[in-house]
C-alpha cells in the first residue's frame, strides 16, 4: 500500500537527515515549489534519491564564518565576488543540490544581473562551502552541476576538492587562494571567530594579510 502525505507534513528534528526514493525530476520541482523559498531544510537531488536536511545550529555557523572569511580576504586582494547563498543549482532532469554557501568568483562579472540561476545561461559557482556534510548524494550532485572547487569544513577540519576529468580530487592547495595554507588556517580562523566574535576576527585577519 502507498501513502501520500504533503511534504510540508514532515517534520525534522535539527541535524537529521532523511532520503525518499523513486521521485521523479517533476516531482522535485513540486517539492521546492511547495516548500517554498524561506524553507528551512536543504534539499539535494540525484537521479531519483532526494535528501532533505535540517542542519544544526553549529551546522550553519561555520560555514558562515567561512564565507565571510573568503570575502574578506577576495577584497584585500581586490578581486570581485558574488555571494549566492544556498541557491537551489540544477542541472535538469539530473541533479539539484543547495550549497550552505555558494560564491562566484572568477565568474563574478557574469552572474551580474542575475535573479533566477539558470545553468543554460549561467556558469557554476567557482566555489561552494558545506559544513558537516558525509552525503554521498550530496558530493554525487555536485559532480553532476561541475562546481569547480567544493570546501567542506568537518570536526574543525576543512577539505578541498576541485573537479577535474568529471569527478572530484581531494587537494592541498585550494586554485582560488593558492599562496595561503587555506587548509591550516581556516580552522584557526573560524574557532578564533567563535571565540572572539566574528568581527574581531576579520580585523586581525585583515591586519594579518592587509
């Protein structure tokens, strides 16, 4: 027997995770329509399996403190950005994935303008920050969109991996800020903002590298 439910019905606990299967590409983009743009659960789509995510508190803020790290150090390099958030990213009838944070950089100037992502017209985030993230559904998606450069920050440890002959390669050096020890010093960066506040953290950064 089948039960139909909403999927607004479904209600999560922060930090669970939960699949549902055999979901069509049309059954996706009525979930998203459903749950609307101020959803609070990330949904990631691949090729039937939809995950819905309700993160954590100590899920979202890291990867916040990490994206204002990265713009921070992207303008006293004075090089542009763009910051999409977790916009919804879908490469049709395949994948849909929802970064926790999204960033052009070297493409900046393209998606200026732009109010609905569209990947026929526009190109991938140069760069896409997740937190705690262990999907295999999730990094699946992402080889399916072809983000360039993927940072997943895990137990105060950042991971960097770059799209390259159409998977992912885990990597040292990140191509966005290949002179900094990313990988050492975003750990450092981000404790020290918890503990001394965001704000005092990007002042000694920009001390530090300014």
């Amino acid at each position: 027997m089948t039960i139909a439910i909403p999927i607004k019905a479904i209600q999560l606990t922060p930090g669970s995770v939960i699949n549902i299967h055999h979901l069509t590409w049309e059954d996706f983009e009525n979930i998203l329509i459903e749950l609307g743009e101020h959803r609070q659960v990330r949904l990631t789509y691949y090729q039937g399996t939809l995950e819905i995510m309700s993160p954590l508190a100590i899920h979202e803020r890291p990867h916040r403190i990490i994206a204002d790290l990265v713009k921070t150090i992207l303008n006293i390099e004075g090089r542009d950005w763009e910051d999409f958030g977790s916009t919804t990213f879908k490469r049709l009838k395949i994948a849909g994935v929802e970064p926790d944070t999204a960033l052009y950089i070297q493409n900046a100037a393209k998606v200026r303008g732009c109010t609905r992502m569209d990947l026929n017209i526009y190109p991938p985030p140069d760069l896409a920050i997740e937190s705690d993230v262990t999907s295999i559904t999730t990094l699946d998606a992402y080889t399916a969109i072809g983000v360039p450069e993927i940072w997943i920050y895990n137990n105060h440890q950042l991971k960097i991996y770059i799209f390259k002959n159409g998977q992912y390669e885990e990597t040292l050096i990140s191509p966005t800020f290949p002179n900094l020890s990313i990988i050492e010093k975003i750990p450092l960066w981000v404790q020290k903002a918890i503990n001394q506040g965001t704000s005092q953290m990007l002042r000694e950064l920009r001390n530090e590298l300014g």
